[in-house]
C-alpha cells in the first residue's frame, strides 16, 4: 500500500511577493519563478498521462501508489498555479509564457506513446532526489533573506518529491518492457525539459523588466547555472579576478565535493538499474514532516515553528 501522505497547504499570494523574490541569491529567485512555471503544465502532463494509462495498470499496489501520487502532483500544480497566476497578474505578459510552455506539454501528451511518458516522468523524478536534496542541505544559503512564502512553498515542494521519489519508477517499470526503456528516451526526456527551461527564462526576459529581474533570467538558467558554478570555484586559483560583477551562483555556499557528488548521482539516474529508494536523503525533510505532523503553519516554515522568518 502507498504510504504517500496528501497535505492541502493554504497557500496565499498576493501582489506582495516580488517577482525577485530572493535578492540575498538572485539566481535562486529566478530559478524557483521558472520551477513554477515548469511544475505547473509539468504536474497536470502526468495527471493526464497517468489518466490515459490507467487502464493498463493491472497489479493493485502500483495503480494505488499511481492514485497517491497524482494526488500529490495535483496539490503542487494547484499552489505552484496560485503562485503563477500573482506573477501574471502583476507582468500580464507571462500569459503568452504560460501558453507556450503549456503547449510544449501538450504536443508532448498528443505525439509520444505511453511507454514514453512514464519514462520522460521517471527520468525527471529521479534527478530530483539528488538536486532536490543539495537545495534542503543548504536551504540557508539558498533561500536565506528571501520572501518566506515563496521559500516554504518550494521547499514543501522539494520535500514531497522526495516522499515520492519511488513513484515514477514503479509505475514505469510496471508499464514498460524492460529496464532499459527509460533510459532509451533519456536524451529525448533531457531535450524536452531544456527546451521547456528556455521558453520560460526568455519570457521572463521579455515581459519583466530587468530591474525586477535583477539579472539576465536566461543568462541565470543557462550559462551562468553550471558554467559559471565551475568558473566561481576555478577563478580563484586559476582564472584570476573577473572584471565583471555577478550575483552569486545559487550553490555558492556548497563545498565542491559535494557538487561533484550531486552531478555524479543526476548521471546515474538515468541508468537502467538506478532506484532513488537506495539514494542519500536529506535529513531535513524529516524536520519538516515532524513540524507539519505537531501542526505548524508550513506556508511560512523554513527551519523554526511557525511565525519565524528566515534568517
């Protein structure tokens, strides 16, 4: 039986949320406004997928972890959209952003093969738990300074993709061949998310203006993401002084080895034989599953109980 828990937050956003929400690390910002525009079509293109291929599920246990874990994917479209929906509200422009990327999730729905789309979501599912882990482990230097509510909001979200991490696999081992399935449309999984990515990082570019972005949002989730990781460790050592002034990458505060780690582990997930059941957990989800158990309000909870702020 799925021991999945469904947690309906009330999550509340107003025109009070910035769109830069995380000035202390601007990148991160930038990053957690395009993980929302992402989960939103994201989520409802495996509700729709695992609707279409429920039928085909013929072992209990797994059509009852798929029922868990669309629920839960349901509750992360519905507050990610909450979220969404104050951005657009306040840059109108990200209307055409969200059609776009909504329509690069539909195409995907209308053209692949079920064998496809449990694969394209097993293979997102299983980057999670090493990424998402590196963002708890350092949540501080993250989402340290930011705005509160967007900060909880992302790391419920983290949290919970680590409850479920198992989910996608199960469902895809069950409706697909063999293991090696998966990893056939690996590369076509890693292109599609990319392409995704980059719709939203130029709308942002667009329709917000760069005083409120503070950066460059393409810059932020292409170039500067890994590249400019690699050159702020390097640059010291090798490079020398840079002329220009850039914010600070999102892992700054991250020793190099465990980056290295975490992008060896992001490679291993799309092996055949990977299980993110066997993967290192942060041990903080269990803090913020403890918290929400004894009652503390989660749409503001970043380390202490409730009505603290980050610090």
């Amino acid at each position: 039986m799925s021991d999945l828990v469904i947690r309906k937050l009330p999550w509340t956003f107003d025109a009070s949320v910035p769109f830069q929400w995380q000035p202390a690390n601007p990148v991160a910002g930038i990053f957690g406004n395009v993980f929302t525009f992402f989960a939103v079509p994201f989520e409802q293109y495996i509700i729709s997928a695992l609707r279409d291929a429920k039928d085909l599920i013929t072992d209990p246990a797994v059509a009852e972890e798929a029922d868990a874990f669309v629920r839960q994917e349901g509750q992360h479209s519905w507050a990610h959209r909450k979220h969404m929906n104050t951005l657009i509200k306040q840059y109108p422009g990200l209307k055409e952003t969200q059609r776009e990327v909504s329509d690069l999730f539909d195409d995907l729905l209308a053209t692949h093969s079920t064998q496809f789309h449990v694969s394209y979501v097993a293979n997102i599912e299983a980057t999670f738990t090493p990424l998402f882990k590196m963002f708890l482990d350092h949540r501080h230097s993250i989402f340290g300074g930011g705005d509160p509510r967007i900060a909880a909001l992302i790391l419920w979200h983290f949290v919970e993709e680590i409850e479920h991490r198992s989910s996608g696999l199960i469902i895809c081992q069950h409706l697909t061949p063999s293991r090696w399935t998966r990893t056939k449309y690996a590369r076509a999984t890693a292109k599609h998310v990319l392409a995704v990515v980059d719709v939203i990082a130029r709308g942002f570019d667009r329709h917000v203006p760069e005083a409120e972005r503070g950066m460059s949002a393409y810059t932020a989730m292409t170039s500067y993401m890994a590249l400019g990781e690699v050159k702020a460790r390097l640059r010291p050592r090798f490079l020398g002084p840079s002329r220009n002034t850039w914010p600070p990458t999102v892992f700054h505060d991250v020793p190099s080895r465990e980056l290295v780690a975490m992008v060896g582990r992001l490679i291993a997930s799309q092996a055949p034989y990977h299980n993110p059941a066997d993967q290192p957990l942060p041990e903080w989800a269990a803090v913020w599953m403890a918290e929400y158990e004894r009652g503390a309000d989660m749409t503001t909870f970043f380390d202490q109980p409730a009505g603290s702020r980050l610090a």
